[in-house]
C-alpha cells in the first residue's frame, strides 16, 4: 500500500514495514509504458460499481487483444474474488489475540493466502465474490486515521493466471470517485483502477504493479492522470517522471536496504521547471533557508508596514484588520492545548516578577518591589492582552528598563529628587513620544531590520535568561555553603551546644544579696538546656558552641540537581511528540505538557526529600513594598518645578528603549514561518504600551515591555500540527492558535498570586530557575545564528546539507557569524556598565 510512501507486508504476514522511499528497477518503467501503450485505456469512464467496471473493460478491447468469451468470463470471475486485506491492529488487540491462542492452544504463525490461480475450477473452498458494500473490518479499520481527509483511492491488481497465453493490461479512470465495496483496505471513493494479468512465464508484473503506484503517488503524475484527454498525455507523464529519475548504479547500495523518508519533501511546485525561485540565486536570508523569514529589506508582512500618509493612518488599518479577528480570538482558544500553554508562561511570568521586583527592590530601596511587580505586570499585561494588535506577546519587565530604574534612582538621591515624581514626568514624556510615533507611522521602519538585528537581539536576551538561572543558582553556595571540610571519620567530634553562661553569672551575685528577683532559667535543670533549638537559644542571649554550629544540609547540591532535572525533562518531554512510543494521542498530550509534568515531578522529588530548598515567596498583602509611599503618585510638590522639564532628556533614550525593544520583538514574533493568518499589530501595539506607562507611572508600578523570550516560549507552546499524517510522513506544521484567552489567563492568574501563597510557596526556586534556562536554551536555538556557530567548530564534511551553503561561500558565511558574535559581544559589554542606557541605539 501506498499514501506517501511504500509499505509492505512482511514475510511473517502478521505485520506491516515501516513506511520507505520506494525503489524501482529501471526496466520495469519501460515495461509500464509499454504496457499503456498496447493495453485497454478508459478515461472518464461512467460507472458505479466493480462489476461494471469489469464488464465495460473486457468488452472495450482492441481488436488485437480481443480475448474469446469463455476466457473473458473466467478473468471476470477471477477479478470479482473479494480481497484479502492486511488489516492494521493496536497493541491491545494484538495482545489480546496472543492471550486468545495461549488459551485455546497452537495456531499457525501466519495465514494462508492462496494465489488468484488457486480459485480455478476445481478449488474445494471457493472464495467468495466481492462485497457490494464495505465490510466491518473496512469501516473499524484504524488505518482510516492515517488517510489525509479527501483521499481517494486507486487499485493495482497485478498477476500470473495460467490460462491466459498472452498479457492482459487496462488502466481505468473513473468520471467521478465511486465506493466500490470491500475493494479497499478501507472504505474511500475510488478514481484509478490498473490490472495487469499474465501466463506466468513473465515475473516482472510484481514490480510494474509497484512502478504503477509509485507513479499514481506522485504529485505531478497524479496531475497529469486526472487531466490527460488521450493515451498520449499519460506517457507524456511517464516520459517527464522519467525525465526527473534519479538511477542508483547496481553494487554501490544494497537493494534490500529500505530508504526511510526524508523529514522534508520539496513542494511540486518547485519541482516544475517554470518555478521562478529556482531560477534566482538564494541569498542567506532567502525563504529556502530553513523556513526563516524574507531576505534583509523586505518587510516580514504586505499591508501592516505600508505608509498611508495620514496622521494615525496605519494604527486604524490595525484596529480595521484586528476587529474582525476579534471574535475567534476567544473562540480559537477553546482546546486543552491553551490550558498547558496559560500554566506554562504562568509560571514563568511569576518567577520574572518575582526576579524583577526583587531587582527593583534592591536598586530602588524598595520604591518598586516584589508586590508592584505582581500587581504591574497583572494590570498591564491584562490590558495588553485585552486591546493589543498581537496578543501572544507577553508584557514584562526588562534588564535595560532595569538598568535605567538604578540610574534614575541613584541620580535622584545624588541630586535630592524625589525618586517616583521625577520618573513619573520620564513616564508621562515617553507615552507623548510614543503616541507621536504612532501618529506618525514611525512602526514603518520596521521593514529596515534585518536578520542581523533580529537575531543578535534575540541572542542576547536569550543569554541573559541563561546567564541571570545560572547566576540565581550560584548565588545559593552563599546562603547555603557546601560543608567541604566534614570528614566521615571526624563524626563523633562534631557537635552544637548551647551556653547560656552569661545569664548564670548574675545568679552568683544575687546569693551573696537579700533582694535577688527571681528568675526562671534558675529552676530550669541544665540538662533541659540541651532540648534548646537554635531559635529558642539565641533568643534567650545564649551562644551557640561547637564545630558542627555552622553545619547546613546540602541543599545546594539537591537545589542544582532539581534544577537540572527541570531543564532536562522540559527538553525531553518537549520532544516526545516525535517519539516512537506511545499513540500519537498520548505523545501530543505529553508534549503540550511537558513543561507543566517536568515542574509538578520536580516538587514531588522536592516534597519527598524534605530538604529546605528555598521556595517561591508571594507577597500576601496588598500594600506598599516601602510603607514610606502611597500607590499614587502626585506630579508636583516634592521636586522644583522644573524637573519636568528636565525629564524629557532621559524620556527620549527611554523612548528609544521602549520602541526597539517593542518593534525588535513583535518583528521576531509576526515572522513568515510562523504562518500566522491574523495579521500584525505593530502601530496599535506601540500606542498600548505607550498608555500603558501613564498609568504605571501614575501608581509607582514598573515600566512594562514586550519580552522576547517569554513570547516566543508562548508562541511555541501554541503550535497546530496536522491531525493525520501519512505512514513516514512528519505532521505538518499548520501555524500558530492565534488567540488572547492564554493570554488573558495568564495575567488574571498573577493578580490572583497574591491570595494564592499559601500553594505557590511549596514550588521551589531552582526548579523554576530550571524552567528560565529551558526558555533561554530554547530561544537561542530557533535562531539561524546558534546553526553557523557551530558551523564554525565542524569540518567541512561534516557541515548539514544547509540551503544558504549551497549559494553563499563558506569563509562569507564565517566572516558575517563572526562579524555577528563581535556585535553581541559589544552589547553585553555594554549592558553589564554604567553606559547601559544607551543600549537601544546600539542596536
């Protein structure tokens, strides 16, 4: 049988082969052509069942072939024999068959099947004839589910009959696809029939009926089949599949070795001489390359970069193309594949807040913490979410707006500002900036970045993911240092006592005085000093004594072994879908929630150790970080009133920040592969993020941005595959869930957060730190920059079969990976310094 590629039943009989690239002897092309040339051809033929079929081609024989009634009757009987089908089985069924035969004793290993010749006169078991209707096998044949939804069906019947002298040959093409019965392994309209029948003299009729049906698999042939008017037209077909045939010389490859099919298969389209895009050269940002977006210069979309000319002419063609999608970005979302994808970037939007706000803390004396990141980044990111043109974007806080938020902070106590005033003039400035960028259509510049731009910016938010887990993970040797110097043999001098001496000396005193107030701890007997805990001890004023005082449990050992585990059972579940065990249905399911599964399996092993990782600690009251200030901020009274005048100095390098960062991302994100049908939002996504920082600004939250790494996490988690896919075939990305619901989820379940501490705070860090680095890894590795990286660390042949290496040469490909790394290299060097904040004109 074949869909895409050939399958066989192996000589067992029990099972089908793995799917394979089928291989054809040369000659047996030849022996089809001829075959079309001198056998019965019936195009367009009107029928409805098998027997008609038969009876319309034995009797529109050419005279030559003409065959004498008595042998016309015997090859009708013979092809009205019902089939005998292969039927595909479950493991269930299958085990449930063995269980069968242990218990009622020996079977043979296989079936009988008896050749056409066997149901001659004189067979004492006839067969019987073909079903008009499909049978109960057909129908619960779980084969159907493999079959891509409108396949038609075409028939080979090839052959040796001993009572014919001479070949008998006819290829059929049905008007309209007509169900012939039992015919099929499963039940499909049926629209090529071809039949082969010869004395068995000939072996070759094996392999023309193979040649036949690789043919009709072709889907330039099939073409050529549905359309051709003559017999010419379909050996003109012959003639151009012969044309493109590529011959494996004999002894150079074994011809028992099935080829497995390649993970992708060019497009029919391409492999027509008239394609124009394989008459041009393929530059390196060319489509071929591995589905990346289009070459530097063009836009990454048609209309949402088209200058109107009209103030804020391209933000109402956003709101025009996004209002109708508005509906189904609701409904879209109603699929289990949400639901992982909302506990996914949960978890890694409240481990970012909890990250920043932590970092705002420290930098800003706790003007901006823990709470007004939870509280920001649920507000703002709702908003987002609610009105944006590309809703998959996730709103967070960003090194260089934190970078920024320290300057800010340490030159308003230098100069005796007001910290939250002054950046709350910045704010106001910069949502003006960005409402005249909207208005002037400035998201046009868009089309003017490069992959050049794209990919060193991805890469390096990407290494600050990595950099920022590995650095939280380090940071734990500090809190909870490794005991280097315990011995096992040194066990026995190792203790902790606790010495409350000091407060025994005041009693000496009293004894030698009448007006001694009595204390406690005297009728406390020493040994009960010994039960004392840690706590209980240096609250009373004692001293804690002995080598083993400063002795911690290993949890940094178990914190990096969590945080491990996370990172590699998110990467391994992630890629279970392209796992041989298990259904489809199972696999799919596990790898939509890997993420969730690597986190929930971590805090078991987590719970059942009982060690004391540290976990994620949620604030539980809706208060100010810092008592000394209240949630709204008031423009005038703390600072000269010049300061907001002064603020639009430093609004303008934010605004540049705000726009690079924002535009960078939406860039990355709306990029062709992805085959998003929704259209951008560039402009209208610009003005909500703009209006966003009024409000923050105005209650003293974080600044807000698109953040590249947790979007395009949210992207991935979103991805649509083909439901069916063919034996051998790899499912077929079909694009994105495009949808705000997850979205939506996400940012309602941080505002939750803050009454849910008492689960959230069982999570453990590291394994969340383990969570960051998968996002990280898996950011930089969908970039073309990682694949030319280690280009650079592989000899030649060993390099990938690459399209942009078969039209760019190599020392031009090192030279501009090489030329990309330094550009990095500048950035982060610049981002660890003072000099941070001119960051976005970097890039």
């Amino acid at each position: 049988r074949w869909i895409k590629f050939e399958e066989k039943v192996e000589d067992g009989g029990e099972r089908w082969s793995t799917p394979h690239v089928p291989a054809l002897p040369l000659h047996s092309l030849f022996q089809l052509r001829t075959c079309l040339q001198k056998g019965t051809m019936l195009l367009d033929l009107d029928a409805t069942n098998f027997k008609e079929i038969i009876d319309k081609v034995l009797s529109g024989q050419p005279e030559e072939a003409e065959l004498q009634p008595a042998l016309r009757e015997r090859l009708a009987a013979l092809l009205l024999l019902q089939p005998q089908h292969q039927p595909t089985k479950s493991l269930l069924q299958l085990l449930t068959e063995l269980g069968l035969s242990l218990c009622r004793g020996r079977k043979p290993a296989c079936p009988i099947r008896h050749p056409p010749a066997a149901s001659s006169p004189g067979q004492s078991e006839p067969r019987p004839q073909l079903s008009k209707t499909p049978l109960k096998e057909q129908l619960t044949n779980r084969f159907k589910k493999k079959v891509p939804p409108e396949a038609e069906a075409a028939h080979v019947a090839v052959g040796e009959v001993e009572f014919l002298e001479k070949t008998f040959t006819a290829f059929i093409r049905l008007r309209c696809g007509v169900s012939l019965g039992a015919l099929a392994e499963v039940s499909l309209p049926s629209r090529f029939l071809f039949i082969l029948l010869g004395p068995p003299k000939v072996k070759a009729y094996h392999e023309v009926g193979r040649a036949m049906a690789t043919l009709l698999t072709d889907e330039l042939f099939q073409r050529v089949a549905r359309q051709a008017e003559h017999r010419e037209d379909l050996i003109a077909g012959i003639e151009a599949f012969l044309d493109e045939l590529v011959v494996l010389p004999p002894g150079k490859w074994d011809p028992n070795a099935r080829i497995p099919p390649p993970s992708h298969l060019p497009s029919p389209r391409r492999r027509t001489a008239m394609d124009p895009l394989d008459q041009q050269p393929h530059g390196n940002g060319d489509m071929t390359a591995a589905g990346d977006r289009a070459s530097p210069g063009h836009p990454p979309s048609g209309e949402e970069l088209e200058r109107t000319g009209r103030l804020f002419g391209g933000l109402l063609q956003d709101i025009r193309r996004k209002a109708v999608w508005y509906g189904s970005d609701f409904s879209d979302a109603l699929h289990p594949q949400c639901l992982s994808a909302v506990l996914y970037i949960y978890l890694a939007t409240v481990t970012n807040a909890i990250t920043f706000g932590g970092m705002l803390g420290d930098a800003t004396a706790n003007m901006q913490g823990v709470l007004e990141s939870f509280l920001g980044t649920a507000f703002a990111g709702f908003i987002f979410c609610l009105f944006s043109g590309q809703p998959l974007t996730i709103l967070s806080s960003t090194g260089p707006v934190l970078v920024f938020e320290r300057l800010l902070f340490s030159f308003s106590q230098d100069h005796s500002l007001d910290y939250l005033e002054f950046r709350l003039w910045i704010g106001l400035w910069v949502a003006f900036f960005g409402v005249v960028l909207v208005a002037t259509e400035a998201s046009h510049l868009v089309r003017y970045f490069t992959r050049f731009t794209e990919e060193g910016f991805c890469a390096l938010i990407s290494l600050i993911f990595i950099y920022d887990s590995l650095k939280k993970m380090l940071s734990l040797a500090d809190a909870f240092p490794i005991n280097w110097q315990y011995r096992l043999d040194n066990v026995t001098s190792y203790s902790c006592t606790c010495n409350l001496r000091r407060m025994f000396n005041p009693i000496l005193i009293c004894l030698t005085t009448l007006h001694c107030p009595p204390l406690p701890s005297i009728q406390s007997p020493p040994t009960s000093l010994a039960g004392l805990s840690r706590t209980q001890c240096l609250d009373r004023g004692g001293q804690l004594l002995g080598t083993s005082c400063q002795y911690v449990p290993d949890v940094t050992l178990i914190s990096f072994l969590l945080f491990g585990g996370t990172f590699l059972s998110c990467t391994t579940l992630k890629r279970f879908r392209s796992s041989r065990y298990f259904p489809v249905g199972v696999r799919k399911l596990v790898s939509d929630f890997a993420v969730i599964l690597a986190i929930l399996a971590s805090c078991a092993v987590d719970a059942v150790l009982g060690l004391e990782t540290p976990k994620l600690l949620v604030p539980s009251e809706l208060k100010p970080t810092n008592p000394a200030r209240g949630w709204i901020v008031f423009p005038f009274g703390a600072n000269p009133w010049w300061v907001c005048l002064v603020s639009v100095v430093p609004a303008v390098l934010v605004t540049i920040l705000i726009f690079m960062d924002q535009q960078i991302t939406a860039v990355i994100l709306n990029r062709r592969e992805y085959k998003l049908q929704k259209g951008a939002g560039f402009h209208l996504d610009l003005l909500c993020v703009s209006l966003l920082m009024v409000v923050t600004s105005v209650t003293g939250l974080p600044w807000y941005v698109s953040a590249t790494v947790i979007s395009l996490a949210h992207l991935e988690s979103l991805r649509k595959e083909s439901a069916t896919s063919a034996p051998g075939e790899h499912p077929e990305f079909l694009g994105i869930r495009e949808q705000r619901l997850t979205g939506l989820a996400v940012f309602l379940l941080m505002g939750v957060s803050v009454f849910m501490a008492p689960v959230l705070k069982h999570i453990p860090m590291p394994v969340l730190y383990g969570v960051f680095l998968h996002m990280g890894v898996t950011a930089l590795n969908s970039i073309q920059l990682t694949d030319r990286v280690r280009l650079l660390l592989m000899p030649a042949k060993h390099q990938p079969d690459l399209a942009y290496l078969r039209h760019v040469p190599l020392r031009r490909v090192h030279l501009f990976t090489i030329t990309q790394l330094l550009c990095l290299a500048l950035l982060w060097v610049l981002k660890s310094t003072v000099a941070a904040i001119i960051f976005p004109v970097m890039v």
